[in-house]
C-alpha cells in the first residue's frame, strides 16, 4: 500500500526518531510499504519519518540503470560506524522537497549496520552513490534534512517553494 509523503516544512521531518526494539509485522508491512512508495515516487530512498511514522527504519535502492535488477535494502536502526575522510559531492534531492537539488558533500565510503527484515544484524560497505542515499537516509532519523547543509539563503528560497507548493496543493 502506497503512502503519502510529507513534504517539507513539517514538524515530523524535524524529530529524532526511536530505535525500533521489536521487529512486528506492523513495521515489516509499513518498510514494504515504503519500498512501493519509493518505487512509484520515484526516488532511491525513503525514511519512516517521511511517511509519518518516528522510528528509525529507512528504505533504498540506488540501483539508476533500468535494466539492472532492482536491489532494494530495508534497514532499521541503521548505523554509520566508520567514514572515509575522503568526500564525495553528490546533487542531492529528497522526496520531502520536491524537485528541488542542491549540491551536498558527504564522506565518499561509509561502515553502516543495521537489522534487515528479518532481524538479522548486517553490516556492509557504501560507497558513491549507495553512501551518499544512506546518509541523506540516517540524517532523516536524526530530524536532518540535505537542505540544512546548504546556505541559510539558499535553505529559505527552498523552504518558501515548499511552502507556496504545500498552499498550491491545498487548493486543488
Ligand atoms: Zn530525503
């Protein structure tokens, strides 16, 4: 089932969300929900709070190439262990803030773990593209949105958009 994404300003894309303790089939439904509506969007990754829910659960598929398979990752409380000091600079986007992109520079490699579906621990290497989503992900727990790296000017003519967006949308 598909679900609506918040979009930008709202006071839940600023929390901090809660570690999940017990994996339900509640939260299974909502992380395969969120992979339905990555996918429709489309985007390469979605974070609970986007959809309303404050827990620490996020969704990704960076795979770009359509005739590549698709390599969908669900991970709740996941977790940057280590990061290059190298960097990357990615134009970023987010489904929060519609067609809006701005340049971001993040750590090129990252160490992330987390719990799959299943409730198993993993852990596995980011790099490019995959490390970049991750993080832009994991600042989304953390109540962080890409835009909060970028100039206070350039944050607010983004926010303004949204906001007139958020007006135009209410009047249809
Ligand atoms: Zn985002």
């Amino acid at each position: 089932m598909k679900r609506s994404i918040i979009i930008h300003p709202d006071p839940r894309l600023k929390k901090v969300c809660a570690p999940v303790a017990d994996l339900s089939d509640d939260l299974r439904k909502l992380a395969d929900d969120m992979l339905e509506t990555m996918y429709d969007a489309p985007g390469v990754g979605l974070a609970a709070p986007q959809v309303g829910v404050l827990d620490r659960l996020i969704v990704l598929d960076c795979v770009k190439d359509k005739g590549d398979a698709p390599h969908p990752l669900i991970m709740f409380n996941p977790k940057v262990i280590a990061s290059s000091d190298e960097l990357n600079t990615y134009e970023e986007g987010c489904l929060s803030i519609p067609e809006q992109y701005a340049e971001v520079t993040r750590p090129k490699v990252v160490d992330v773990t987390w719990i799959d579906r299943d409730g198993k621990e993993r852990k596995e290497t980011f790099d490019g593209l995959w490390a970049t989503c991750v993080q832009h992900e994991i600042d989304h727990l953390n109540g962080k949105l890409f835009i909060d790296y970028l100039g206070p000017m350039k944050r607010q003519m983004i926010t303004r958009k949204m906001q007139k967006l958020k007006r135009d949308r209410a009047r249809v």
